[in-house]
C-alpha cells in the first residue's frame, strides 16, 4: 500500500464509539479499521457503477436488439427446442 495522507473529518458519536472498539474486529489500529471499510465501499460503489452503465447501455441497445431485422431473424424460432440432430432428447 502507498504512502499515507492524514485527513481530519466529522463523525457520529456511534462511528467514533465503533471506532475505538478496533481490537474487537480484529484490528490494530483505528485507522487501519476504516482503510479496510473504506476500501470495501470503493469497491461496491465501483461494481455498481458498472452495473449502472451496464444497463444504461442495455437500454440504449434495446431498439436496435428489437427492431433490427439483422438481430431479429431468428426470433421466429424462439420457443422451439433446439437439439443436436439424431440425438434423442428424451431419457
């Protein structure tokens, strides 16, 4: 891990009660507690990014997806089973 900056903010008497319970959660310092919970928030908050621009795009492509008789032609076979020829299917 790099070098590391000090930073002076606000928190909740409830945040700063859990905080100086550090060596119940198995850590060795306060500071090293909320590096590991911030790291895990930066995580979430990236994945659902992702998933945001994900859908965004999904619904972007909706139309053509719909619409675009290149991307449509099979859909007459929607609900037909498919099978490898001259395998039975039944068991």
């Amino acid at each position: 891990m790099g070098g590391f900056v000090q930073k002076k903010f606000s928190i909740s008497r409830s945040h700063k009660d859990f905080l100086e319970a550090y060596r119940e959660w198995g850590f060795s310092d306060q500071s090293s507690l909320l590096r590991e919970a911030l790291s895990h928030f930066m995580q979430d908050m990236k994945k659902k990014k992702r998933q945001r621009q994900m859908a965004e795009k999904a619904r972007e492509l909706l139309v053509d997806y719909t619409e675009n008789a290149e991307l449509t032609a099979f859909t007459e076979l929607d609900g037909e089973d498919f099978y490898e020829a001259g395998r039975n299917m039944e068991h």
